[in-house]
C-alpha cells in the first residue's frame, strides 16, 4: 500500500512505501534532505503517545482540536495506522 508525502521546503509530492516512514530522503525536485512523514491528512487514523499512554486510533480532526483546546505536551510522538514508527507529533502538526 503507498502512501503520500511532500518535501516540506517545495512541497513537491511524492508516494512512498509507508515502511520508510521516519527514514531520511532527498527531494528530487529541489533536492533537500528531509525525512518521510505522511500528510497528516493522508492518514486513514493515528496513534497517539503521551510519555508511556498510547491512545487511538483517532482522526486527524480530533487530533486538531485536541492541539487547539489543550495544547501539545512536548512529548507527544504519533504514527499513522499503518506504520510502526512513531514521530514527534510537531514535525506532523506545525503551525
């Protein structure tokens, strides 16, 4: 199954296999190294962690209004359901 992505400085898209989630590329339009996360809206659900509580599946949404309503403690990783990597929820979520 693929998923999509973009390279956060041209925003030029791409598909990936989601086993390389969290791994290092370069884009190959503007050739800047980032590391692969999915869109936050590509993903069908997400996990979230908070120190060693896991929560989900949830949807992006909720996840938003959680942002919005409470704050993000700097701890925060996600992953989207289909991988096992999980990411620090502001590399996913940025203003």
């Amino acid at each position: 199954m693929a998923a999509t992505s973009a390279c956060p400085h041209c925003e030029k898209e791409f598909v990936y296999d989601p086993a390389m989630f969290g791994s290092d590329a370069e884009c190959v339009e503007c050739k800047t190294p980032f590391v692969i996360v999915p869109h936050p809206s590509s993903a069908t659900g997400w996990y979230v962690k908070v120190g060693s509580i896991e929560y989900g599946p949830i949807q992006r949404g909720e996840i938003e209004k959680w942002i919005h309503d409470k704050g993000m403690p700097a701890d925060t990783q996600l992953r989207p359901t289909d991988s096992n990597t999980w990411m620090q929820a502001a590399r996913l979520f940025r203003d």
